[in-house]
C-alpha cells in the first residue's frame, strides 16, 4: 500500500491516467470504418492506432505499450498479468456482461444493419442512411483528427490544458463524441441499440478508474492471475439539494439563477474529478447528482487481510479529500446547503448506481442534511431573506426594511437574466410576452421514469430470454432439460439447479461442471465455488438475498431467475440516460417550433423597429435608448427600439 497523500499519488500520474483514458476512447475506434458496419470486422486501416501513441511513463514498474491495448484480446498476450488487463475487464463490464445470456445473437443481414434507440424504436439503416462518420473518405478524415488528438496530448501541462484537450473531444460538442454516437459497437440483435461512443466511454471511464486503482495501491497492488475477473469498481455520487432552492424560489428569477449556479458547480466537481485527480469519469448527471466511476475492491481479497484494512483506509482518506474539496467549491458559490459525496460498495455490473442516485436523493431531501457554516454576504436586514430562509434580508435602502427585501446573494442570483438573455438569443425572460390577456400563465411539467431502466428491471421485461425457445433451439439432446411431458419447464430448471447446488460436480481441475449451465454462463466453467459463482451473478446483479440467508431451494430459484433475465451492462446504462436526455432536447425544440407557427391567434408575437435617419441611412444618434411596449389585439406586442 502506497504511503504517499492520495491525491498527491494521482496528481503524479496525470498524464497516465489521461492518456489510458484516451486509448479507451479509441481502443474501438477501428468500429467507426465503414468495414466494419458492412462485415462485421474490424478494417485494417484501422489496426495501427496504437502507432500514435509514444514515450507514456510508466505506472511503478508496468510500461503502458499502446500496441498491446489496441491489439485483438487474445490470453497469449498475457493480459492476466499486465495493464491489459485491466482494460479487458473495463471492456467486458462496459459491455460483456449482457452478452452472458442464452443462445446466439442474431446478426443482421449486410442489407439491414439498423441503428436504434436504447428503447428499441429504429433511427436509421447504416447501410442505406449512411452517417457522415461511414461516409466515404470519412475515416481518413476521422484518423487525421484522432492523430491530432494524441499530437496534442503531449502539450499538455497544466490542468486548465487537459481539460480544454478533453472538452475539445468528448465534451458536449466535442468531435470524438459526435462521431461514435452515430454509429454502432454491435451489429448484432439485440445490442444494435448501444452506440460506439457508449461502449467506448464506459470502457474508458472504468479503466481509467481500474488504473487509478493501481497507483492507490502501489507495490502491493496484485498484478498476478485473473486481474481481469477481479477487478471491481466503486461509484462515487456527489449530490446537491436543488430541489431546496426550486421550492423557496420566489421570483422566476431565484430558480433559474440558482440553477445556473449549481450547473457551475457540477461543472467544476466534474473538472476537479476527471482530470485534476484524473479518478474517474462521470457517467450520470442530472441537476441533482452525479455519478462517477471509482476504484474498487478485488473480488478476491480477504476481508480482514492487513492489505485489505489498509486500502480501506486510503479510499476513506481520498472519499473525505473529495467531500473537502467539494465543499470548498460549494462555500465559493455561497450555497445555503451542503452537497452530499458517497461511495458505493464494490461491484461488477454498476447496477448498484442506480441505488446510489435514490440514496443520495433520499438523503438530499433534508438541505442541511450534516453540520454546515454558512458564509456572511453582508446582509444587515431586520428580516429573513424570504428565499434563503437562512440568511437576513438586505434592505434595497437605508430607509426600507422589508420583509420582502432578500439577500445580498439571492440577489444577486436572481439579477442578470438580460444580460444572459442578451448573449445567448434563448427564449424570451418577459412573464408578460407569454402571459394571456389576464396574465396567467401554465406550466408545463415533463419527466420520465429513468430509474427502473438504470437499474436493469425493464431491460429484463423487454430482453428476457424465453426457456422453452431455447429448449426448442437445443440441437444437443444432451443438454436439454429433463423434463416429463406437460411439466412446468422452469421449474424443472428450477429443479435441476437445485440438485446441483446440493451436489456441486467438479472436473479434474477442480472447476464446477454442468452441462446446462454452462450453456447460460460463459463464465461458468472458470469458477470453483458455487457460492462465489452465486455472488457474481446474483448478489452483485440484483437486490437478492445473501447466500448464507438462502436455503438450497431459494438459491436455485434466484440463480435460475438471474441466468435467463437480461443485465444491463454499463454502456447500455449511459445510452438510456443519454437517450432520455436527447429526447427532452429535441421535444423541447419541437415545442418552442409549435408556438412559432401556431395559427392561435393569442401566441406571443415581438416585433423589433429601428428608427433610421432615412437621409444618412444611419441610426438616429440623438435619440436614447428606449424600449415602448403596447398591447395590442389579442395579446400580441409591437415593441420599439430607438438607439442612440
């Protein structure tokens, strides 16, 4: 275990971590060629990437040798013992752990490859629709911008360079991003719904972490067989009570101003996180909580082993360190509530992060849910700010003392809507324009129930693998079920697990053998303990029971339960958020499209005029800025401007 400050140990690495990150970007980048849409394989042109990358420090004594990264995974390589490792267990979490489920995936014909949304409905054949990323002479462009990408890397220097360099590539606009969204990561039914950029973040963000991981533990980090079914990753969710300063807002102005206020914030947790420390990457955000991937425990560790208790000790002095620097972020925008930083228990499938954001929202529904000192901003009220509640109010004069005069800082918050309005052109910040003819005004409220789909319970509804199909599909009679004629099949299933979980049957080397089995899980014949093969696969995957809290016929009911249900690994779990995020912005645009050509005659209209000295064709220049507003005829507005 490392005895250096943690954060320290990361900040020294930061070029590692950045770069790993990187290559997970892009270890599947050669998917973006239109060869690979069209064949099913990976191009050639795409297999010297890794020739980009040079001169990366090493972690302790473990070069970083990109070639080994970008190559096809193959177990000669050694990858059980080295960095790959730890990128083919990102890689299988970001997207192998779905792929555990009966039968063959169907690929589709050359013809109709589709593209669709994590919900199933078809965007666009890749084929015949092809996107600008699968466009002849694409790739050639793709590779000048990817070569730039690793060019530039080497210039960076300082935190403000990193993170200009990332935003550049995989920030909201960023080039990297827009590309692998528009094309697949699997052309097979039915996965042709995760995108390439989906796989690939996770993939990066998770290795990322695994390498963060390694550098935390220093020379006892175990490098030795089976890194790739051992490592496991934490998440770690930092939260914000917005949901406080939504309620107690007053004016438009006091939710809309904090709103941006806490954006700001999330913005620097996210900077401070995925590139100072360079820990992880964030793989949900609303505008109340964060998610970010986290280095976890090995599945192998013993729990009160002295290396165990130690690292322990080092991810709390890190969480706190974190929980430290957030709360100096939160005190910078003198925010009235505390934020909420946690870590989750080590896992495999991430399905826990969906516990994670329900916790985190449960405990935010109290603001000041621990001890909090309230920065002074120079309010000398008699009354409370009617917003903050916590603060004095500040009087707009030395003569008035109202109990509606608010803070200096909610002021301040609320002021500004112009001027923001004024640079960005958005929608208008007049209550009047919208309002009807006796100032009313409705609002809208869209939301959609995301969680259920995070946590993989309707991926199980819409992907569960049916028993009797299989059953049908079984060509070796060997490995079908035995079952009498009528029977219930599941639970003959049922049935046949549990007598296996009474008498466990090993093969000469020890590993469990079952010819059903290992049919359902790939895994399967890799492991040597039931009870650790239960806790892979159910314990981590659901919210079941502990196995020591089971008897032999409840284990076998939750392990036949799990084995024929579909997990939703990571990459799928980014592309339901993504998706869901994608839809209110485009719904919203629609919207705001409606109002503009609707025929209802009490629509908001502003009409924008500009006196002109007709002679010099010129602004009039003695004349001051002037703003006229008239009602007219149903609700619509004729507004003037005079320039000086």
């Amino acid at each position: 275990m490392t005895t250096k400050d943690p954060l320290q140990s990361l900040s020294e690495h930061r070029t590692q971590l950045l770069t790993c990150e990187a290559i997970g970007w892009l270890h599947m980048a050669g998917k973006a060629h239109p060869d690979f849409v069209r064949t099913q394989v990976v191009s050639s042109e795409a297999a010297d990437l890794y020739n980009q990358f040079d001169d990366i420090p090493p972690i302790g004594d473990h070069p970083i040798v990109p070639k080994d990264l970008f190559e096809k995974y193959d177990k000669k390589q050694g990858g059980d013992s080295n960095l790959l490792g730890l990128l083919q267990a990102a890689h299988a979490m970001a997207s192998g752990i779905e792929k555990n489920t009966p039968g063959e995936y169907q690929k589709q014909s050359e013809k109709q490859t589709w593209l669709t949304t994590a919900f199933g409905h078809p965007v666009r054949n890749l084929l015949e629709d092809r996107p600008p990323v699968l466009a002849d002479g694409a790739w050639t462009h793709l590779y000048g911008l990817i070569n730039n990408l690793v060019a530039s890397s080497k210039e960076n220097d300082s935190v403000e360079k990193w993170q200009a360099w990332r935003r550049e590539a995989i920030g909201p606009e960023g080039w990297l991003r827009n590309a692998f969204t528009s094309t697949l990561a699997e052309t097979r039914v039915p996965n042709n719904d995760v995108t390439l950029w989906d796989q690939s973040y996770i993939a990066a963000a998770l290795f990322k972490s695994a390498v963060a991981g390694a550098i935390l533990t220093g020379t006892s980090f175990e490098w030795g067989d089976n890194i790739k079914s051992n490592t496991r990753w934490r998440v770690l969710t930092v939260g914000f009570g917005a949901e406080h300063y939504e309620n107690r807002a007053v004016r438009i102005g006091d939710w809309t101003g904090a709103c941006e206020e806490i954006a700001k914030f999330f913005n620097e947790v996210c900077e401070f996180i995925e590139v100072e420390l360079a820990l992880g990457a964030c793989v949900y955000r609303d505008e109340r909580v964060l998610s970010f991937t986290f280095p976890g425990q090995r599945l192998d560790s013993t729990k009160d082993s002295k290396e165990n208790v130690e690292e322990e000790a080092v991810v709390e002095t890190l969480r706190k360190s974190v929980e430290e620097k957030v709360d100096g972020f939160a005190h910078e925008y003198s925010f009235e509530t505390p934020p909420f930083v946690k870590l989750s228990t080590s896992t495999r499938s991430f399905i826990v992060m969906a516990r994670e954001l329900a916790c985190a929202r449960r405990k935010l529904e109290v603001p000041i849910h621990r001890p909090w000192s309230i920065e002074p901003d120079g309010s000398s009220g008699s009354h409370v700010c009617p917003v903050s509640l916590v603060r004095m109010g500040h009087p707009s004069n030395e003569q008035a003392d109202k109990k509606q005069d608010v803070s200096k800082i909610c002021f301040e918050r609320r002021t500004g809507r112009r001027k923001n309005w004024e640079k960005s052109g958005g929608d208008t910040i007049w209550i009047s324009e919208i309002a009807d003819d006796n100032d009313r005004v409705a609002l809208l409220t869209f939301s959609f129930g995301l969680e259920s789909w995070l946590d993989g319970k309707y991926v199980d509804s819409l992907r569960a693998h049916d028993l009797v199909e299989w059953q049908k599909e079984e060509e070796d009679h060997q490995k079908k079920l035995a079952a009498p004629a009528g029977a219930n099949l599941f639970r003959a299933f049922c049935a046949h697990i549990e007598d296996f979980v009474q008498d466990p049957k090993r093969d000469d080397k020890g590993k469990l053998k079952n010819c059903i089995l290992e049919l359902l899980n790939k895994g399967f014949n890799h492991e040597t303990c039931l009870e650790k093969f239960f806790q892979k696969v159910v314990e981590d995957r659901a919210e079941s029971p502990k196995w020591s809290d089971l008897d032999d016929s409840r284990r076998a009911e939750w392990l036949a339960h799990q084995l024929l249900r579909k997990n939703a690994s990571p990459g799928r779990v980014h592309r339901f958020w993504r998706t869901t995020q994608n839809f209110f912005d485009s719904a919203l645009d629609e919207f705001r499209r409606i109002v503009v050509l609707s025929e209802n005659p009490n629509r908001t209209r502003r009409l924008k005029l500009t006196l002109l000295d007709v002679a010099a064709c010129n602004p009039v220049k003695c004349m001051p800025d002037i703003w006229i507003s008239r009602r007219m005829n149903h609700s619509k507005y004729f507004i003037v401007e005079r320039t000086s």
